[in-house]
C-alpha cells in the first residue's frame, strides 16, 4: 500500500522549510522590536508623557504577531 507519493513528499518539505523561515523570522522581529520597546520604557524618565506611546507600540505589534501566529 503506497501512502504518498515521492514528489509530493519533496513539495511538502520545501513548503515546511518555507514556513518555518517565516515563523522564525517574525518571531525574531518581534523579539527585537520587544527588547527595544523595553529598553526604550526603562530608559524613559518616571511619569513621563512618552510611557503611553511606547505601550501603544508594544500593543499593536504584540496583537499582529498574536494574529499571525
């Protein structure tokens, strides 16, 4: 009994290879993005006006990624 056959199991693994590039390389962006954010918010001044935006920054790259995954 034959389960698959041989090019499309080398389809499949071009295609697995491919997303996993994709993956990790949002995952990777987003890593980055998120270290920046939080040196950016521990380098800030207390209570200054700017900890808002950096939060909103972190948000809305947090919920992209939250979707894509």
């Amino acid at each position: 009994m034959i389960y698959f056959r041989e090019e499309e199991l080398t389809t499949v693994k071009a295609q697995r290879n491919k997303l996993l590039i994709v993956f990790f390389s949002v995952l990777a962006f987003y890593v980055l993005v998120t270290a920046g954010l939080i040196t950016w918010h521990a380098l800030l001044p207390y209570a200054s006006p700017t900890q808002k935006t950096v939060k909103i920054i972190e948000y809305c790259v947090t919920a992209v990624v939250i979707i894509f995954l």
